[in-house]
C-alpha cells in the first residue's frame, strides 16, 4: 500500500536494526484518516471472504479494527491482556510470548463472543514474530471458528512469523512489508 | 442517546448495585454501527468547539475515539498505561487511581503528540469517579492544551466523578447517565 509506505518513510523512526517506531501515526498517535485508507484496503482484499468478525489483540490493534470493522459491517471482538480482564471466567485463554519483554501475558475471549460459524479476519498494527498471531489462531481455533486472514498494517519480513504462518496455510496480507531497515535505511520487501 | 440506552437495557449485565457489563458491545465486542452513531453524536455536541485532538486512554477508550475522530478529521492520541510504553522518555505522565483495582498506574502521553495549540475533546467508555478523567486532565493542563470537553459514552451518575468534573467547570457530556441500578434495575437520569 503505496501510501502506508510513503508514510512509513516519512515519519517512521528506525532504532537499532529492527526496532521501527510508528507512533506518530500508528500507535500512539493514530491519523485516522491514514487508518480509514487502511481498512478499506483490508476490505478490497477480504471482500470475498464473507468475513463474520473481525478479532485483534489490545491495544494497538483496536483503532485499526473499528475503522477496517465498518467497511465490514461486523463486529470486532479484541483479545485482553493480562490479570485485570473483567469479562467474566467463561473465557477462550491462550499464552503469548513477548521477545521484547521477555515474558509470557495470557490473553483471553470470552466464550461468548466467537462461534464455529465464524469467519474470522484477524487484524493487527505489527507481525514480527508472529506469537501474538498464534495466540489468536489458537483462541479461534478453540471456538471451532474459521480463520480467513490475517491482516497485517507492518509486517517484520526479517523475522519469521508472516512467512512461518503462511507455511502453514493462513493467508496473511501486509499492507508494508520490510524487508531490512539497517543503519536506518527502510527497503521495502 | 436513545439508541444507546436502549441497547443497554438490551444487553448490559448488571452485577451487584454498581458493576455494568457492557461487553458485548462496548469494551469486549464491539459494535461498529453503534461506535458510528456515538461518534456521529459526540460531533453533534462538540462541532463547535474547533477541536484539533481525541484524546482517550487505552484500551477500551481507543475504539470509541478513532470512530468519533472520523467525524472530526482530527488525530487521536491515546494515553498509554504501565511500564511497557515503548514511547520514549520525552512524556508527560500522570498517576491514576483505580477503584477497582486498589493500584494506581502510571499512564503517559509522548509530548511529541500534545501542545499549547491543541484544543482537546476527551473521550471515555465509562464515567464512575472521574479518576482516568483527572489524570488525562493533568497531562493535557501540562501541555499546555485547552481541554475543550469530556465525551463519556455511560455515565454513572450515582458516582460523583461526573459531577465533581462538572463542578470544575468542565463540559462533560455522557450519552447515557445512569441513576441508579439496585436489584438489576437500570434506571436513566
């Protein structure tokens, strides 16, 4: 997506050799019309797929599924982290590890909110090595509904989970994918 | 907003004599149409008041605020929590006070994303003791920004938070204020 790129470009921070920053537009501060251009092509690129709901993983993840929700005109259910979950025991769980942190957050769907006549498109802000994906998939899996895609804003070519997930047969859509960001320098994949 | 207390007589859950649950269409699953119409609303009250930035808290905030900013076509800035920020050390930080929780936690906005030229709308999925308020109220005062108003999407107005921001002198406008809710029963104000 030609401007996701360009905007990548213009305001993403490079630090170190594979941490980018994207919190001007991204995840922190959220230029939400970047974001309706964002959903709209998630839309174009899962139309088809006669998607049922639309399931992320707080809280980046949740802006970036509400606007892309109502090209859909679905639902979003978002995964919640850690102790304080408030939605009640009758939960979906799974583990996810965190390379960043270094430590492993359990995050939780009520049991609820998905079912085995589910089409589900997941959508995240970031893959890189794709845990918090497997975490969802897991989830989703649980609930006997169906994965449809995974929809990613900025996908870490350099690491391994889009691809890995890809192996396994998951159809996984970036809209920007970076190939290596060395001594600051973004090329795209 | 009649459309939303109906849907919280529909489907809310009231546990004990203050405890709403509103996830299965507010803060768990989310309900994009109803988001739209909120949003649609909350531009009603403040189109007049040249807002340049949404700001919310994550995570529940975050829907909410990147729907109504549509109507707004401004960017949205969300307050993050805890340790784990990955936002640098260039922020403005407040402590909050949960109830619930008996903790307090450190929530931060980067001062790259908020200045003295920025007119704020506030905007939250519950209003109870107005503590997130008053922290999101501490940064934007450090910043030197104009908090223009609070957009609260349920109130509860047996709580004083509301009343008490009110008497500060804010513009707090809740889309659903609710009296009372003894033995399950939700009564409007």
């Amino acid at each position: 997506m030609e401007l996701l790129k360009q905007r990548i470009l213009a305001d993403g921070k490079v630090i170190g050799n594979d941490c980018l920053k994207v919190d001007m537009f991204l995840n922190h501060q959220i230029d939400v019309g970047l974001l309706n251009e964002i959903g709209r092509e998630f839309h174009r690129l899962f139309a088809e797929n006669n998607i049922t709901k639309i399931v992320t993983i707080e809280a980046s993840g949740i802006g970036i599924a509400c606007v892309a929700a109502q090209y859909f005109s679905v639902p979003v259910v978002f995964a919640k982290k850690g102790a304080n979950k408030n939605i009640g025991n009758n939960l979906y769980t799974a583990d996810v590890y965190s390379f960043t942190k270094g430590t492993t957050t359990t995050i939780a769907i009520s049991k609820d909110y998905l079912n085995e006549k589910d089409r589900v498109l997941i959508i995240d802000d970031f893959m890189a090595n794709g845990k918090a994906a497997h975490g969802l998939i897991n989830i989703i899996n649980q609930a006997g509904a169906a994965v449809e895609g995974i929809g990613i804003v900025i996908e870490k070519g350099f690491q391994s989970g889009g691809d890995a997930l890809r192996s396994l047969g998951y159809r996984v859509e970036s809209l920007a994918i970076i190939k290596s960001m060395e001594n600051g320098e973004i090329v795209f994949g």
